[in-house]
C-alpha cells in the first residue's frame, strides 16, 4: 500500500476573521463562492478553489469557530499518543496564502432564490455557487433520556470541541476497577470504525492507570466495521477489560439517566462511573435549511457533487449521501477537490477532469498496532462506485501493523496540510 506522507497533500494552518466584504456583484466582477463550514471538506475546497483558481473566483468560507479540533485523530489524544494542540488548527493560511475571506460566524439560513446566506449577526452574503460542509447534527432524542444537558455527563465528544478533553478527564477520575460505558450510534453515523477506536484507547489508558477497570459497550447494532480486528486486537492488549454487548444481548436501551450515571436496558441495568453516548445523526442544520436534504441526508450527483435538489449547491462530507464512501474526514477532502475542479471549470471554463474518490480509515488499537480499511471509487450514473477495495489482515506481522499506524500519522500531517494552509 502507499505510503502517506505530508508531500501526498499540499499544505495546514487559521486565520483570525477577515473583514465581512460584501460588495454587490456588479459586471465583469469575480464569481462568488461561498463555503460553510471548515472542516475536512470544506476548508479544503475552500483552498482548492483559491488557489487553482488563482484570483478568478472570489471565495468565503464561513466558520463560527476560529480554532478548529479534529475529530479523526481525537481518539489518538484520548489514549495519550497526542496532546489536545496537536489536533487544533486555525485559519491562517487560508486567509493570508490564498486569498480566502475567512468569516467566523453562524449561518443560519441560505435564500437560494436570492443566492444569499444569512449570518448570526445580521449581514448576509451572495454567492454564485454555494458549497455547503456541515459536518454532522447530533439527534439526541434517539437515545432515550439523552439530551444536550447529559452530555456534560455522558459527552458524545463526535464533533469538533472541547468535549474529548472533558472525557479523557471523566476517565482518569474513574474509581479503581470502575465501569466506562460505550454507546455508539446506530447507521449511518461519522467515521465508522470511530467508537471503537475509542473503546480502544480508553482501554490503553485504563491499562496504564486503573487496570483492574472494566469497559461496557451497548452496541445498537449487531456489527461493526472491522469488528474481527478490533476483537482479536482487544483480546491481546487488553485480556478480560472489554465487553461488547449487541442489542440482543442487552435487549435495547430503555432510558438513560446521567444524574445517576445509569443505562437501562430491556434486560439489565448499567452503573457507569464514567461513559460516552453518541447518538444518531443527520446532516448539519445548515443543509437542512437550505432545503438540499431528502431526511435526514443530502442526496448528490456523483459527478460533481452538487445536490440533486440545487444545481448551484456542493454538498461535501458527511451531510451528503455518498453511496459506497463512509463519512469520514479522507471522504470529505477527496470529495471536495472533486467539486473544487467542477466549481472551477463552470466559473471560469477550466478543465474538468474525470472525477475520482477515495478513501483510508486507519485505527489504532494499541502502541503500535495500526489497522486500516479503505477503497478507491468512481463516479457513476446513480452512484459512487467502488472500483477497488482492501482491508488489513488478521495476520499481519508487528512491523506491518507499526508501518501502518506511521502511515496514519503521514496522512493527518498531510491532511491538515491540505485544509489549512
């Protein structure tokens, strides 16, 4: 397999808000693209624009935070492998290398007769393409007696923030030999294998700090990516720590109760001392707004990626309805430079090429034990299709499931690259 390294992407870094330009668009001027959201998808079609573009198109990115957290890789820092900094990234580069107007507000509503996306304060911003990146809602209700105010309890720590610090917190103050309880999400859900790579670095640092703790997973599904992998990768770092419990095991979740730190199921009652809830999901509220959402999803052409119901909106990541691609950080920023590309050659008539995706899920189980799953894809007439596909073995030697993780470790320096610089 390839190795990744920060060459395979281009460059990483915020910027402090630039000034809200909003002139109207008045003959011979640059076409507008706006871009909410900037994170894996949306950062780096923001950059791909500007720079190919190399002045020809006028691009904004629209961001409430100004200092943006990984969510891919935020496991790594649970387990002790990275410190909180390492995972945050800013603007800057966008702003200063490429031209990008970076504006750190809400926006709440988009007029796509109008072509105008309305922001938290008040202003508004026109656009002649839209590219919307959302990332993910959170749709609490799905797990009973979850809710917002729980997740300072039971933090879900799924989107970009400071929660992962707070779990990581929640852990080490677990009593000796106390219980961590893992509830992932049911289908479709953000970065796939990622709930149990948290299972597996809580359990690291379990290991090191509180040895005798135990870790509970009421699963509402009856697999998981990767599953074989992960359990023979539990059984021999971690013997008799980790317990996974499929819903016809457990019988259901029947109500959570945060203040007392207790799941209830069909069959059982769990007492955690400390726990992560991530409940099920739909696109960012954003998209939903704009009206490109068919449920919970974003359908889209797989050709370039503009919604089914808009031809003038992108819709990148996780919102979109991606067919075969996971929604995963990889999957944003290779679906982006896909639209940047068509984006490009319908606002200035540069050439389109034929688009091609793809995309890698690496995952840690323990020091040096990488494992990965990934697939490259093309675009076809209803559907993004995969062309090829591989997955790690179960009899991979050491130094290969150590080559594997440095590669994951190539990919996230040359990942943020392509985002923020």
């Amino acid at each position: 397999m390839t190795k990744f390294s920060r060459r395979h992407f281009a460059g990483g870094l915020l910027a402090g808000s630039t000034a809200l330009a909003m002139p109207s668009l008045a003959f011979g001027a640059a076409p507008r693209v706006v871009v909410i959201g900037g994170g894996a998808g949306g950062a780096t079609a923001a950059r791909y624009i500007a720079k190919d573009s190399k002045g020809a198109i006028d691009v904004t990115l629209i961001e409430a935070s100004k200092r943006y957290y990984t969510c891919f890789f935020s496991n790594l820092y649970l387990g002790g492998f990275r410190n909180y900094g390492s995972i945050g990234h800013n603007y800057y580069g966008l702003a200063v290398n490429r031209g990008v107007n970076v504006v750190h507000e809400w926006a709440t509503s988009v007029d796509t007769a109008a072509k105008k996306v309305n922001l938290g304060h008040g202003g508004e911003v026109s656009y002649d393409r839209l590219v919307l990146s959302p990332g993910i809602s959170l749709k609490y209700d799905s797990v009973p007696g979850y809710s917002p105010e729980a997740q300072s309890l039971m933090p879900h720590a799924w989107t970009s923030g400071t929660q992962v610090q707070l779990l990581r917190d929640n852990v080490l103050k677990m009593k000796k030999g106390g219980t961590f309880v893992m509830v992932p999400p049911p289908n479709p859900y953000r970065c796939p294998p990622g709930p149990y790579e948290r299972v597996s670095m809580i359990a690291h640092l379990l290991k090191e700090r509180n040895p005798t703790a135990k870790i509970i997973i009421l699963d509402p599904k009856a697999k998981f990516s990767k599953q074989g992998l992960f359990m023979a990768g539990w059984e021999k770092h971690y013997p008799g720590m980790i317990e996974w419990l499929d819903p016809d095991t457990h019988g259901g979740i029947k109500k959570i109760n945060a203040a007392t730190m207790e799941i209830e199921t069909d069959l059982d009652t769990f007492k955690a001392d400390a726990a992560s809830v991530v409940p099920a999901q739909r696109a960012g509220s954003i998209a939903m707004a704009a009206g490109v959402n068919d449920g919970d999803w974003c359908p889209i052409n797989p050709a370039n990626m503009t919604a089914k119901a808009d031809p003038n909106i992108y819709v990148l990541g996780d919102a979109s309805v991606a067919s075969s691609m996971p929604k995963s950080g990889f999957s944003a920023n290779s679906q982006a430079k896909v639209a940047a590309n068509h984006i490009r050659g319908e606002l200035t008539g540069s050439r389109v090429y034929e688009p091609r995706f793809a995309n890698t899920c690496w995952s840690l189980i323990g020091t040096n034990d990488g494992i990965k799953v990934g697939a490259n894809y093309k675009a076809g007439a209803e559907k993004i299709d995969v062309t090829d596909k591989f997955i790690s073995q179960g009899d991979e030697a050491a130094d290969v499931r150590k080559a594997t993780y440095e590669e994951s470790l190539g990919w996230y320096a040359g990942i943020t690259s392509d985002m923020f610089s």
